[in-house]
C-alpha cells in the first residue's frame, strides 16, 4: 500500500488533537475545575488519552511517515479513534481493543525499520513501541491503570531517547557510554517489569533507570552545545536542557517513592515527567517533526519562547503545590499548564500560517 499524501495525514493529526483536548480537560477536572460533561466524565481517563490516545497517535503517525507504507497509519487511526471513542463514553474495552492493536502495528513497523538498518537509535524506539504494548495489554487485562503507568512513560521516554540517539548519532560518543546506555534502558524496562510483582521496589528501580537517563542525555546529548546557538538550534537546545532537569526531578521524586499510587508526591513526580520532560521534547522538535510529517512550512519566530516559558513556570507552581500539598496552588498550576499548551498550539499554528502566506508570495 503506498504512503499517504499529507493531506490523508491531517485527519490523523486532527483525531491526535481531539484526544490532547479530551485529555488535557479531563486532567483539570481532576484538579476540580469546572469542565464540560463530556471531559468530567473522562477525568478518570486523563492519563490514558495523553498518552495511549493523543503521544501514541502522533508518534506512530511520526513512524509511519517515515516508514513510507501505507498500512503503518492504521496505528495512529487505531490510538486517536480509541481516544475519540474513550471521550465519547464508549465501554473502555473498545479502547483498550484499539490502542492494543496501534502498539503492535507500531511494534511491526519498529521491526521493518530494523530490517532495513540495525542500529542503536531503532533498538531504542523498538523497545519504547514493545513498553506501549506492555502497557496497553496489561490495561487490557484488566489491572488498575497504574499498572501501566509505568510501561507507558517508558513507551514516552525511550522514544525520545531513541530519537536523541539518532540525531546525535554522528557525534563521537565513547563506546563505552553507548553501553552504559543499554544498561540504563535495560534498568527502566527491568522496574517497569518489577513493578508489577513489587509496585514499591519496581518503580523506585524505574525511576534510577529514570535519573541515570537524565545524567547520560545531559553529558552526550548535542544540546549543551547548541544552547547558544541563535533561532531555532538555541531553541530547541533549551527545550531540551529543560526536559532533562524536569526528568532528572522526576527520577528523585521516584527514588522517594513518589511514583507509587497514593503517594502525596505522585502528582508532581509524573508530570515532571510526563509534562516537563515529555512536553518540553514535544515543544523543541515540533518546528521540524510537523513541517516533516505535513509538509508545511514554519518559520523560525522567538515566539515560541512564550509558551515554553509559560509551562515551566506553571509546572513549578504545580509541584511545589503538590510538594507542599497546597492543591490551590497545584491546581492553579495545572490550569496554566494547559494554558500553556493551548499558547503553543496557537503560535504553531500562526507559524504555519506565515509560512504559507511567505511561499504563496515568493516569486
């Protein structure tokens, strides 16, 4: 089956975007804000469509662009229709069917990938699509969702790690660090695995694995050279810089057992991964994984700076109220994260915009 044109693309995207909504709403409900039906309804779903619905839809649509084959985008139709059914009130089999079935086509096409090129960097992003399957099926087996809590940051940090790797993979990194970094993400998958016999002792093991990861990525990563770079190089090097030291506070937070259900802490440790870490990567490489995926044009504009800001400083109200168990100030923190991220989406999208008026304009 051929590749899709970009425009067979944007209905994927737009089923991604409607799962970010869904979720990031459902999550202020769960802060106690006064939400739509629809999303008060789904706040017990916040973790599910961040990650399984809106993360899973846009990387498995990243894979499948760059895989060039048209039944790869069967994954990301699979994860945003089982947001988008999740938000609906839909029986939750549903979605577990589906966001099951998108892991495993993004695990088939991690396994084309590595046929065509057995590297360091597809390894990674191999193991980070099999975490995504660990965690949709044990959601589908039926055990409490924090079980897959676990499987699914790791599905979310191993993919960034992995795409790290590829981007820094002409720097000289010494050999034996690049073992060293094996052995961490063998450490991250051995707590996620641990975690569901010993939930303590696994996720204090996950989030070592969590901090040594942070550690590597701040000593080889590229990003400590380019963070004086102008326009988009600096840009991005501080969307990443930033990503590390939130991953490097989650891991802490985990090794006090703040990743544990019921832990006042637990809050602040995931979403300084899942919200500092995680959406700080989504905020440097957005600039040039959309105008990939899309084929649109986004020109550089320090604009960008704006809702990077906005969310850092919002993420640290949320955790010190989280840390300090003040929920106004951790629930107000929540409201302008999601702020935040509705700024990013506005300036990106005003970028391509520009982008689009400057070539219509060209000669």
């Amino acid at each position: 089956m051929a590749d899709l044109r970009p425009a067979g693309r944007l209905p994927l995207l737009v089923l991604g975007m409607l799962s970010l909504l869904g979720g990031v709403l459902a999550g202020l409900a769960r802060l106690d804000w006064t939400m739509p039906p629809i999303a008060a309804g789904a706040a017990g779903w916040h973790g599910a469509l961040m990650v399984s619905a809106f993360l899973g839809t846009v990387i498995s649509l990243e894979r499948a662009v760059a895989l060039g084959r048209g039944w790869a985008y069967a994954a990301p139709a699979a994860a945003g229709i089982g947001g988008v059914a999740l938000l609906a009130g839909a029986p939750p089999v549903v979605t577990q069917v589906l966001v099951a079935v998108a892991a495993l086509l993004l695990v088939a096409a991690s396994v084309m990938v590595l046929r065509r090129l057995v590297a360091p960097f597809t390894l990674i992003l191999a193991t980070g699509a099999l975490c995504w399957l660990a965690g949709n099926v044990v959601w589908l087996a039926g055990a409490p969702l924090q079980l897959a809590v676990p499987w699914w940051l790791a599905f979310l940090v191993l993919t960034i790690a992995g795409e790290r790797l590829e981007l820094n993979r002409f720097l000289p990194t010494p050999r034996g660090a690049q073992r060293v970094f094996f052995v961490i993400v063998a450490t991250v998958v051995i707590g996620a695995l641990a975690s569901l016999a010993s939930e303590d002792s696994g996720l204090r093991l996950f989030a070592a694995g969590l901090l040594a990861l942070a550690a590597w990525l701040l000593r080889y990563d590229i990003a400590r050279r380019n963070a004086r770079q102008p326009g988009l190089t600096g840009f991005i090097a501080h969307c990443l810089l930033a990503g590390y030291a939130w991953l490097v506070l989650g891991g802490l937070l985990g090794l006090a057992g703040a990743f544990t259900s019921g832990h006042p802490w637990r809050d602040s440790a995931l979403h300084a991964v899942g919200l500092g870490f995680v959406f700080s990567m989504i905020f440097g490489h957005a600039p040039i994984i959309f105008p990939a995926v899309m084929r649109v044009k986004i020109p550089w504009h320090p604009a960008v700076y704006l809702p990077l800001l906005v969310l850092h400083a919002s993420l640290a109200m949320r955790i010190a109220g989280g840390l300090s168990e003040r929920f106004t100030l951790r629930s107000t923190g929540g409201l302008i994260n999601a702020i935040a991220l509705l700024l990013f989406v506005l300036v990106l999208l005003g970028s391509v915009l520009r982008g689009r008026r400057a070539m219509a304009g060209a000669p």
